[in-house]
C-alpha cells in the first residue's frame, strides 16, 4: 500500500479522505416523492419523472405540474437548488443535479432526493453517484428482474467517498469539463450530421448542381440497373475462424456503416466454413454489389443496405433475408451508390412496397420497381467525392469523441477512488 493511503471497508483511500453512508453524507431524510400525481395541472407545481432525466439536465418546461394542494401534501420531498434527484427505477443509478431554474419542484415515486450536507459538495456528490463502483453498488441492491428498482433503505446505506471539500471541488471541476467538452462534440457531430443529410438531399436529387455540370439527369428503375437474387441458406449455427467473409442481415440492419470492404473489415467480417462448391458464382459478392436487407422490425430499417468493396475478389456471402443486387450496367459509380438509396424518396419507395404488419419487408420482385435519378458519371464521382469528405470529417468527430469518452471513464477511475490527487 502506498504511503498516505488507508485500507477501508470498501477500498484503498488517502487518509484525508472518510467513508460515508449516502444518507449520513446529506442534510435531510433521502426521499422519494408524490405516489399519486393526479391529472395535469398547467399552472400546478411540476414534479420530476424518471423520463424527465432523459436529457443531461433537468428541464422544468418540459415537466408535469400537479395541484398545489397534492405538492403540500408531500412538502417533504420539495428540492432546492444544489439538491440531486436520483432515478430509483428503470435508469437505475441515473442523477441529476437541481439548477435554480428547477428549484421548487416535487418528485414522483420512482425518483429521490438527495441533499447533500456542508462537508459535500454538491457538484461532487454528481461524480460520486455516476461513480462506476457506487452504481454497481446500487445494481447489488436492486429488486426485481426484468424491472430493477433499489428501495429507499438500500439507497442510504450505499458508501461514497468523501474527500475534503477543496479537493471534491477540484474534482467536480475536472470531471464537468471533460463532460463539457463531450457534450460539445456531440452538438457538433448532430450538426455535420444534419449538414450532410441536407446535402445529400440537395445533391442527390438534383436540387443542386456542383459547379460545372450540365447535362440531364435520367430516372431509372433498378431492374434496369441490377439483376436480384436472394442470399446464401446459411445460418450464424455455421460461423467459423476461416472460411468464406459471411454478410449477415443483422450485420446490415444493425450497422451505420453504408460500405463494408472485404480487405479493410476482413478481421471483423464473420466467416462462414462451407465447401467452395456449394456456392454458386452468383452467390459470391462482387466488388460494387449492393446488399439490401428483406424485412425490419421499424420504417428505417427497411431501405437497410451495404456496398460491398472487394477489390481482391475474396470469397464473400450474403446470408437469408437480404437481396443482393449485381450491376447489368455501369451507369452507377461504385462510390455514388453508398448514397443514391439513402435519398427520402427512395426510402418512402421502400415502404410503399413493403408488406407486413410486425415485421415489414420488401420482396424481389418489387425491389426493381423502386427508381433514382440517374446523374452523368463525372457527377455521381463528385457527389460522392464530396460526400465522402463529410463522411470522414463525422469519423474523425467520433473517434475524437470516443477518445474523450474513454479519457473520462479513467478520470473517473482515478480521481474518484484518489488515486490520482488534485490537491
């Protein structure tokens, strides 16, 4: 053990640092809030939901309001600013910190109120309950199976740590700023990402012309465009180590990616062990082929679709329920179709001619009904040119916000535990 540090109940501390009870760490009795809110009352006193804690902060114009004279009846549970509202059931271990703007406002039953006392800071307490050690704490205590909700007593005997006050406002400091700055690069990214489908919603259907091209946009079907056919009968019961690369449909369906290349991805593409003759030469995806999925569970899912790259003509199957559309022409450039489906119009296509009620799909023989616009060559290479560039900016965004993501998580673990000190 290093020297400054202490053994605890709980874990290895600085000895500055104590162990407390959540309820011997707050100011008033942890409560949960009104059982029966009664119907909505426009000028009523609002009351705080689970659901409310969807958003990172608490947003009074958004809540429910009941009558005053039900909110008197549980004054008891009446947060202040600085308070903490903790979700007890479905977001388990989810909190939130009451701003001034909120002050004022009752609970419901599924939330508590936390109250920290003067030797807690209010910012800290924050960090001290999304501590992953505090939360599985909570998830040990919980009640129930498919619904977990932790009682009240086991909310106040959970232990947090406590730090003196100096350093838990370093602390909160440190750790509200990496979140910031997370939540500025997720405003950022939904913003390129709105820009993009802008753009492709202007370039893509001819709305817009990039510089310097003038000649006409033809419609075409896609039965003019591609032969379909149906995936391999193969199933994830016959995945292997080796094999042929395996397109599966919830590989698709599941995905943001638009493209999948057989060379890049070739580690994470799942393969599948079959004998090499019981796959026709039609089964095997070529380079610029265009998997759709056949059915979804939701509307967006249904014009679901990757562009194959395979440059190296490595053996490549799609499985069951996806249709695999072969180009008869080459009047679309291979990087131009990675976005001409992606276009609302041919998406409302899909769903015109999908059929289901749980379950929606579009068969093969109405897929080829569907049509796009048709740009000269030299446009789709541009279009998908400029596209591309957008697509790359919104990686690097999200790779930048993965990496502050995982910055975070080991400020958490360091700073929350003391072994990292900022004082």
């Amino acid at each position: 053990m290093k020297p400054g540090y202490i053994k605890t109940e709980v874990g290895v501390i600085p000895v500055e640092w104590e162990v407390s009870d959540l309820q011997q760490a707050c100011r008033e009795t942890i409560t949960y809030g009104i059982v029966q809110c009664g119907p909505h009352i426009r000028d009523g006193v609002p009351y705080i939901r689970v659901s409310d804690m969807d958003a990172p902060e608490l947003v009074v114009d958004g809540m429910l309001r009941t009558s005053g004279s039900i909110a008197a009846k549980f004054a008891r549970s009446t947060v202040k600013e600085g308070d903490l509202v903790y979700a007890l059931r479905g977001k388990l271990g989810e909190v939130r910190q009451v701003r001034a703007d909120v002050a004022g406002a009752n609970l419901t039953q599924g939330t508590a109120r936390l109250s920290p006392n003067e030797k807690v800071a209010s910012g800290y307490l924050v960090w001290a309950m999304r501590n992953p050690r505090t939360v599985r704490q909570a998830e040990l205590e919980a009640k129930g199976t498919t619904f977990r909700e932790i009682t009240l007593a086991d909310l106040r005997r959970i232990k947090i740590f406590v730090p003196p006050l100096l350093e838990q406002r370093a602390i909160a400091e440190a750790l509200s700023d990496v979140d910031a700055l997370l939540a500025s690069l997720d405003r950022l990214i939904a913003k390129k990402r709105d820009l993009k489908q802008a753009a492709m919603q202007q370039l893509l259907t001819g709305h817009t012309r990039l510089p310097g091209f003038k000649g006409e946009w033809v419609v075409k079907r896609l039965g003019e465009l591609f032969n379909f056919s149906g995936g391999y009968a193969a199933s994830r019961d016959q995945l292997s180590t080796e094999g042929h690369c395996y397109l599966h449909y919830g590989d698709i369906h599941g995905s943001a990616k638009t493209c999948i290349d057989a060379d890049a991805d070739y580690q994470n593409i799942p393969k599948l062990d079959i004998p090499l003759k019981r796959v026709s030469s039609a089964s095997l995806l070529a380079d610029g082929d265009v998997v759709f999925v056949d059915a979804s569970e939701d509307d967006a899912g249904t014009s679901k679709h990757v562009v194959v790259v395979n440059k190296h003509k490595k053996p490549f199957i799609s499985g069951l329920h996806t249709i695999v559309a072969k180009s008869m022409t080459n009047e679309l450039a291979h990087e131009y179709r990675r976005y001409c489906f992606q276009t609302p119009s041919v998406k409302q296509q899909f769903l015109f001619y999908s059929v289901g009620t749980k379950v929606s799909g579009i068969s093969k023989s109405n897929i080829p009904k569907l049509s796009i616009p048709v740009p000269p060559l030299p446009e789709q290479t541009t279009i998908a040119k400029m596209l591309s560039d957008m697509d790359a900016e919104l990686a690097a965004l999200e790779q930048r916000r993965d990496k502050t993501h995982a910055l975070k998580q080991g400020m958490m673990q360091e700073l929350l535990t003391g072994r990292t000190r900022l004082v």
